[in-house]
C-alpha cells in the first residue's frame, strides 16, 4: 500500500496583508464564525474531494477525511465497491463540543475520526484498535455519505444535492490510466481559499461554472492548471499530472494532499514556485474565488458574512 508522507512548513506564512489580496476581508480569513458558517453552506452542501482511489489498495481500507467540521471516511468494501459513511464518533465522544477545539484550528487530538481533529492516514478494517473509533461495532449501522468517483478522484455529499460534479473540461487521461506515486501531505501558510487562487496568480484564466481553467508557465514550462470549487486543483503537463486535494487544518493553515501521475516531476517545486506568485483582487481567480462564494453563501460572503 502506497503511504502518505507529511511535509511541514513547505511554504512560508504569508504577510496578514496578504488576507485582502483576494478581495476577501479579514473576517473571511480570520474569523472562527465565518469558517463554521463555511463548513454549513460549502464543505456540507454539495460535492467535495476527499482524495484518490490510489490509496484505497485492498478491501476493508478506509481513507478518513474531515470535510469541514464532520467526520466521515470513505472504505474500500467487497468486490471494490467504495462506501461513505459518518463516523462512529465524529465528535470524539465529547459530551460538548471543547472551546479548544472551536478555534477554526484542527487539534491533534487522540481520537483522530472526531470532525475538530487533525486527520490520520489510510488504515485497514483488520486495525481493529485504530479503526473502532471510525467503524465501531456495527459499520452497516454508520449514516451513509454518497460517494462518487471521476478519473480516481473521490468525491463525496453530505448535503442535499442530486446533481453530480460537473466533468473534467477535456479530460487528461493520465488521471484515469497513468502511474500513480506516494500521496503527500504538504502544510501551507494560507486559508484553503487563497492558496488554489494564488497557484494561478495573475493568469488570464476562464471560469466554467464550478471551474476555473488557466495556461501557466512555471519553471521553463507549460502547464494548464484547473480548480474545481471548493477544494480540487490539477496540474497538468503533457507526461504527467497533478492532484491537489486541499482542506482547511487552522484559519491560515491548508494542507493539501499531493498525489502524482504519470511521468515522475518535482511537483512540490512547482508548488513552492507557485504560491510565490503575486495576486490581487482585480486578478480573474480572485473574481472566480468571490462570484463561488457569493453563489453559496449569498452576495455579503466576499465581504466577510456575517460573523
């Protein structure tokens, strides 16, 4: 089984002037009330990336993954099927939900399949002793999550939205048929809105509805770069591609999940190269960022809601 390898501090914390360079306020960025009002009206409402099917290797494996402040995982079950479920004890068995943990940060906390802790890797159902916390007793009891699967990307619903995303815009086929490599965890000084928007920069991009498409140059060559909202960014290059699955561990803080295809390629260089890049509100990913979060969370969001 392929194992996810954690790469901290890969980018530096950017300057909190930076908070505005989206044209988002400061309360978009740094306030604990508007990121639970995000985790109701965007990670809980409609389809969302939780990671790839490259890591769900053998039957009974299960990828966790805290889609906003809820727990769920998504399990490799009998003849490959993928299943959804809650966990067993998305809030850690807490009476009360702890002031600690109602920060905007994810804790490191023991109980990993709580909605307010910090993620833990691919597991196996024979794990007894890690798993108990996501499975319990009775896995077929857990509450569904509708799971949905596009070039072995994983999406998962915990709203109430039927329509499913929208496909890839001239599909790459090294996502469905390439090789894959390790999946990496890298932590970026950013909130999970600015850090897609800084990778395309000034770029003249074109939105498509949930998605926003851009030709780049970074380092001596071409990429098409691609953000589905909220939290999925390829980057794609005519060898090889790049999935980046990003989710919010603190205010500014945004880990994203790295995994490669194809051709091998310093993808974290790319990354690190990327994020350097300059961006103002005026730029067409700061627009897209502001037009995605006034569609779901009403035309105040890009001025920071009401917190």
């Amino acid at each position: 089984m392929l194992k996810s390898q954690i790469l901290p501090g890969t980018a530096p914390p950017v300057p909190r002037m930076a908070c505005t360079a989206t044209g988002l306020a400061h309360a978009a960025i740094e306030s604990p009330r508007f990121a639970q009002r995000e985790d109701r009206e965007i990670w809980s409402a409609g389809w969302v990336c939780v990671g790839t099917t490259v890591e769900l290797v053998k039957t009974g494996d299960i990828l966790p993954y805290t889609v906003g402040d809820q727990g769920i995982h998504v399990a490799r079950g009998e003849g490959g099927k993928l299943l959804g479920r809650f966990n067993m004890a998305p809030h850690g068995g807490c009476r009360f939900v702890p002031l600690q943990c109602q920060t905007g940060a994810k804790t490191k906390c023991t109980v990993t399949s709580c909605g307010y802790s910090r993620d833990r890797g691919v597991m196996n159902a024979a794990d007894e002793l890690a798993t108990h916390q996501y499975l319990g007793l009775r896995p077929e009891r857990l509450v569904p999550v509708p799971v949905y699967t596009q070039d072995r990307l994983i999406f998962v619903n915990l709203g109430e939205q039927t329509s499913l995303p929208a496909p890839f815009l001239a599909q790459h086929a090294l996502l469905e048929h390439g090789a894959t490599h390790r999946e990496v965890w890298c932590e970026y000084g950013l909130n999970w809105k600015e850090l897609p928007a800084r990778l395309f920069g000034g770029a003249d991009a074109q939105p498509h509805g949930d998605w926003l498409r851009a030709e780049i140059r970074c380092l001596d060559e071409t990429i098409e770069i691609r953000w589905m909202f909220p939290n999925l960014v390829l980057l794609l290059a005519q060898d090889s591609a790049c999935a980046l699955v990003v989710q919010p561990t603190a205010l500014r803080l945004t880990m994203a999940r790295v995994t490669g295809f194809g051709a091998q390629k310093d993808w974290h260089a790319m990354l690190r190269h990327l994020l350097c890049n300059d961006i103002t509100p005026d730029a067409p990913a700061a627009r897209f960022l502001r037009t995605a979060l006034a569609r779901r969370m009403g035309p105040d969001a890009p001025q920071g809601g009401r917190t």
